[in-house]
C-alpha cells in the first residue's frame, strides 16, 4: 500500500479554482518534487494536506487513514509535518526548546507533574533533552542550542524549523522552498540533509522547490503544477525536458 | 590595540540551569522582603499605615503573576482580571461567614475558604473562556472586559440569605421570603460583612509563593513551553500537533484560580467585602495591567517588583496631598523609559556586563 493516496483534492476560493483535481501518489521511502510557476497553487496544496484548509472536492489518505476535514494538529498527530515557505518558527524561545515543543506529543507528563517537580518531570525533560540534541546535531545546530530562534541566520532557520518538524516523528514530511534564500553551498548541503534524514528516519519527502539544482538533484519523480492543475508528472529528468514545462516557466 | 568585544546582547543563556536559577533570584527577592518587613512590623518599626499595606501588596502580587500567565506568556489581552477575584472573594467569604459557627480552626477554615474560592473562580475561567478564547486580539480584550464588569454587576444585585429552610437567592430583598429570624448573608451593594479578619502578611507571603512557584515551574515545563509556542505562533503551533485551544484555556483557567485565590486573601482583610469599580471593576483590571506591561510582558521577577513599588507608591506620595496622582503619573512615565528607552537599556547591558566579567576578572586572579 503507497503512505499518501491523495485523490481528486481541490479548493475553490470564491471564484478562484486554487488547485483542481490533484492527484497524487506517494511510496513509501520517496522524495518526490512539486514545482511549478509562481501562484501556481503549491503552497496551497500543502495547506490542504495539513489542515490548514479544507478540501471543496476530493481527499487524501495516509497509510489507508482517510484525513480529508482533520484539524492541523490532528493531521500532525496522525504523521504529516511540514515546514513553512514564510518561516515560522517560535522566535521567543531557544533553540533547544522549539526542537523540544515538536517533541511534545511524543513524550508525555501532565500539567500536574510539571508544576510540582514529580520525577517524571526530570526523567522525560533529560529524554527530550537529549533527543532534541541528537537532532539538532544531525541538522549542525548543536552549538546554537540556547540562541533564541530569532537570532539565528537565515539558513540556520530554515534547518530548525526542519528539524522541529523532524522532532514530531513523521512518516511524511513536507518542506516547503527548504533552500529559498540559500547560496549554492549551502544548498548542496541542504541536498545531502534531507537524504540522510530521509534514509535514517524512515521518511517519505515532498518538497516545494525553485531551486531546479535542487529538485533535479534528489527528487526521483516530480509533479508540475500550473494556474492550479497538473500540467506534467513523472521521472524528473524527463518532465523537466518537457516543451508543456518549459512553456508554463519561460512563456513563449 | 583592538581588542575582541563581545556585546552583552549576543550572549543570551536560556539553558535549564539558568532558568532555575533567575527564578530562584525572584524567590530570594520575594523572602527577603518578607523577613526585612517582618522584622521591622515585629520590633514596631513600621507605621501602622504602612503595616495595612502589606497584605495588599501580596494580592496585587499576585494577581499581576497571574495575569502575566495570560498576557505575557499566552498572549492574550484580558482586561477582566478582576471578575475572577472578585469570584473568588465572594466564594471564600460566603464559605468563612457561613462556617463560622461550625467547629473548625480558623487556618483549616481559611484553606478551605482558599480552595473553594480558586475553584469557583476556574469554573468560572472555563465559562468566560470557552467562547471568550474563540476571539483575537482587541475583540478578547472587550469580551473580557465585559465579562469582568457582568461579574461585579451581579454580586452587587445578589441577596443571599439562609435560615431554618435552608438558603435563600433572590435579586432583591423582597422576592427573599425568608424566615424572620434568617440570616441575611450576602445583602446585594451592601456585599459581605463580618468575614474573620484570617489574612495576615505571612499567609500573604505564602501565598505569593505558591503563585510564583506554580506559574515559575508551569513556565518552564512541557504546558509552559506548548502557551508560549501559541504565542509565538499559532499556526506553527498546529503543525506540530499541539492543542491550541486546550492549552489556551488552561492558561486561563489556571491564571482565574489564582486570580481567585488572590480574593479570597482581599476578602479575609476586610470586615466588609463589597463590590465597585475600584476593587473589581475596570479600574483594578487596568491597574493590574499596567503592574504586568511595566514589570515586563512574560518577566515574573517583573511583574512582582512593579505590583509592589506601583501598590505602594500611591500610599507613600500622600504626604503631597492632591498632587499625589501627578506624581505617580511621572513615576509610571519615568519607569517606562527607563525599561525600554534604547539608552537606559544599552547603560543596564553595559552594567550587567561589567558586574559579571569582572567577577570572571576577580575568580580568575584568584586562582
């Protein structure tokens, strides 16, 4: 059975038909690309896919669960995290702890025990703690741990917010434009990060990307979508060969 | 000679240990006050003017930790603050007056009192908080600020009166039908009287304790961390599978016990427990506010020293007679420059700077 069924998924806003009988298929293992022109309604597939909104048409299953109408949180819970284009981290709080709230759902103690000090309080805060680092190593931010988020560099940013993400334990994760605003280096490096996290943490990735350094450089098959619909799909290689693709990106 | 200079602003520590410890700094504040005030009130130091304004302190404390927990650490603005304590007032008095002549130690009276005040007023944060919490921004404030001013109107159009039958609820005297010899308990504007006069600074101190401790601990816990995610950013929030709204009317609820708590503390201080804007309407709410937005919104350390000296102040400046709010005025004024004017903050970084490095200069001569 394929993680992510997603079958005939779209939203009309008023008038405005975003996205229109997305399908879409996904395997377990896979790193698979959805590119596509500016407002070609990526991000807005994605929104769908966490909850953010609510499908007119169509739905989606993850491993046979149907999550069409699900709240965000719930669809997290049920193991699709995502990262935002905008990011969104919690820029208050340090670094260690923005890892630590997406271990949140995973390790557990009650209100109750936080504030009177139980043992369980000391024994999961030591578990998150160094669960929390071992991520944050993973993502070379190990020595940022107490720098509030919002202090970070850009590109240390974005790998936070993946790394929180990667902290919920999902089976799916979406990451959405993870090199805009990086230079060449740094997305090479971010090239090499999502495969290792993809390999070692038995991860299924979609991504968002401008980047074609990028997409045509980890993603095996990819999705282009154009003024909503799908406009190609297939091998990488060959649909970024196609005349249709180039057409929507260039113009004429 | 160019030397390295590392600014005090790059170098923030947010790690556990220094968590503790900055809230034990605050707890060590907070006790010493105590035993300095205690002292002098013991060895008839302290003017009896000044005596009267302990306990007070200790509710205004604690109602701006509390409050913090909803404003500073949630995010949310509540200008109802005051319904819940005047909740819990009403609650922990009528529990005192009611009880009075049931055998049972005035502490282990006031305790209860204490708890049936706390959890009446978080049922009634669950109340306010379900719909109120739906809203955002400048709407919750309003909603909350109504639902404040609904609370004090209705105790003061509340007759409560008990006799051989049992009690009495009514909205005015008349529709009572009370037995003659009934005990009228709660006499609508004219409130409460004759609650035990329980409160006293050490209880007061307790008190503030306990608050400090359960909002300091909550803070720096799995909850703490899941409010201020909330804060910081809802929808990021969700995608990470935490519960918005339970955690928000947690925040609530847990800031309306205390609230309550603080109430209860007003109410045993007292021999006539009424309701008016001053005690539980907008004017304390907006006091109240104004103690968590100068402290520092989030600073629990902040919120206890700005409730003290800002509680205070207007006691003291009355040796000026009618220019006493003008000056509390400039103080307020002054204090808000001083906490975030570019300048001040940059001189208070460069001081906390050379205090610490030159302990660092200090130890290490020493070894």
């Amino acid at each position: 059975m394929s993680l992510l069924e997603v079958k005939n998924l779209g939203i009309v806003f008023g008038g405005l038909h975003a996205v229109e009988d997305f399908n879409l298929t996904l395997e377990k293992g896979e790193l698979y690309g959805l590119i596509g022109p500016n407002g070609a309604g990526k991000t807005t597939v994605f929104n769908l896919l966490t909850g953010v909104y609510k499908p007119t048409t169509g739905t989606f299953f993850l491993d046979g669960k149907e999550l069409k109408g699900k709240k965000p949180a719930e669809i997290n819970k049920a193991g699709i995290a995502r990262t935002f284009q905008n990011i969104r981290l919690f820029s208050n709080l340090s670094v260690l702890d923005n890892v630590k709230l997406g271990l949140h759902n995973g390790m557990k103690y009650s209100t109750f025990e936080g504030i009177v000090r139980l043992p369980r309080y000391f024994s999961t805060e030591r578990k998150m703690n160094e669960r929390a680092h071992a991520l944050l190593k993973v993502f070379e931010l190990d020595d940022d741990v107490d720098t509030l988020a919002s202090n970070l560099p850009y590109g240390k940013q974005r790998k936070l917010e993946i790394a929180r993400a990667m902290a919920t334990e999902p089976k799916l994760l979406l990451l959405d434009e993870p090199a805009a605003g990086m230079n060449p280096n740094e997305t090479k490096e971010l090239m090499q990060t999502i495969r290792f996290v993809r390999d070692n943490f038995d991860l299924t990735v979609l991504l968002i990307e401008h980047d074609m350094s990028l997409v045509s450089g980890i993603c095996e098959n990819i999705t282009v979508l154009n003024f909503g619909t799908e406009l190609a799909k297939g091998p990488t290689a060959e649909v970024l060969k196609n005349p249709e693709v180039i057409k929507a990106y260039l113009g004429d | 000679m160019a030397k390295k200079v590392n600014s005090p602003l790059e170098k923030k520590k947010s790690g556990v240990r220094s968590v503790t410890k900055k809230n034990f700094v605050t707890y060590l504040i907070v006790i010493v006050f105590y035993a300095v005030f205690q002292t002098l009130t013991a060895t008839g130091h302290l003017k009896n003017a000044y005596q009267s304004l302990l306990v007070p302190i200790c509710y205004s404390v604690v109602m701006a930790v509390s409050l913090n927990l909803v404003v500073g650490v949630l995010g949310e603005l509540s200008l109802g603050h005051a319904g819940f304590m005047c909740v819990g007032a009403y609650c922990g008095a009528f529990f005192s007056v009611i009880t009075k002549d049931v055998l049972m130690t005035d502490w282990l009276r006031f305790v209860l009192a204490m708890l049936i005040g706390a959890a009446v007023a978080a049922l009634a944060g669950v109340i306010i908080g379900i719909p109120v919490l739906r809203l955002k921004g400048d709407y919750l404030a309003i909603v909350t600020l109504a639902f404040g001013e609904i609370i004090k109107t209705v105790v003061n159009v509340l007759y409560i009166g008990k006799d051989a039958s049992g009690f009495h609820i009514a909205m005015s005297t008349k529709n009572l039908d009370m037995a003659e010899d009934g005990l009228l308990i709660l006499n609508g504007p004219q409130g409460i009287t004759g609650t035990p006069k329980s409160s006293n600074f050490t209880i007061g101190f307790i008190l503030v304790m306990l608050t400090l401790l359960i909002v300091t601990n909550l803070m720096d816990s799995r909850t703490g961390r899941a409010i201020m995610s909330i804060r910081d950013n809802r929808i990021a929030a969700e995608s990470i599978g935490i519960d918005v709204t339970k955690y928000k009317l947690m925040a609530f609820v847990i800031a309306a016990a205390i609230a309550g708590c603080a109430g209860v503390l007003y109410a045993h201080n007292l021999n006539a427990l009424t309701a008016n804007t001053n005690n539980f309407g907008y004017n304390m709410s907006i006091m109240i506010l104004v103690y968590v937005v100068l402290g520092g919104l989030g600073s629990v350390r902040g919120s206890v020293i700005a409730a003290t000296i800002l509680y205070a102040l207007p006691e003291l400046f009355r040796g000026v007679g009618q220019y006493r709010m003008l000056l509390y005025a400039i103080v307020l004024i002054v204090m808000m420059i001083v906490n975030n004017g570019a300048f001040f903050v940059q001189m208070k970084e460069k001081a906390l700077y050379n205090i610490r490095s030159g302990k660092k200069n200090n130890a290490k001569e020493a070894a």
